[in-house]
C-alpha cells in the first residue's frame, strides 16, 4: 500500500502526516481558504490532542456549549 511505503521508507511518520499532507495539497489546489484553516486550525488542534488527549472535552461538555452559544445567540436576536 503507498500510505505504509511511504512510512516505511521515512517519508511520513506514520498514516496521519501522510493522509493530512494528502488532503491539504488536494484542497489548496481547489480553495486556499480550506488549506489555511487544515495548516492554521486543524493540523495544530489534532497534533495538541495527540500531545495531550485529557484536553479533549467529552461529547456531553461539547453538547453543552454548543447549546449554550445556541442560547447566547439567540438571546441577542
């Protein structure tokens, strides 16, 4: 498989570089607006939970404050 040559043969790390180096390139050809926020936002939010994954709030506290954004929102309409 390409993915597992190229880790192999120390291009990429592991299927995570490779498959994020992948999307941004196929992305950035098509919308520069996307590759910014996959290197700006999401590349360095991925690689912070990997780093530390007790950061990642549990699907209740994400629930939560989407609803309370929802809320606050709306209470301003």
């Amino acid at each position: 498989m390409e993915i597992d040559a190229r880790i192999a043969s120390g291009v990429y790390e592991n299927a995570a570089e490779f498959l994020r180096e992948t999307v941004e390139t196929s992305l950035s050809a098509q919308r520069p607006d996307v590759e910014r926020w996959l290197r700006d936002e999401v590349g360095p939010t991925y690689d912070a939970y990997k780093a530390d994954p007790s950061r990642l709030m549990s699907e209740e506290e994400a629930f939560a404050l989407v609803d309370q954004l929802v809320s606050a929102g709306s209470a301003k309409t």
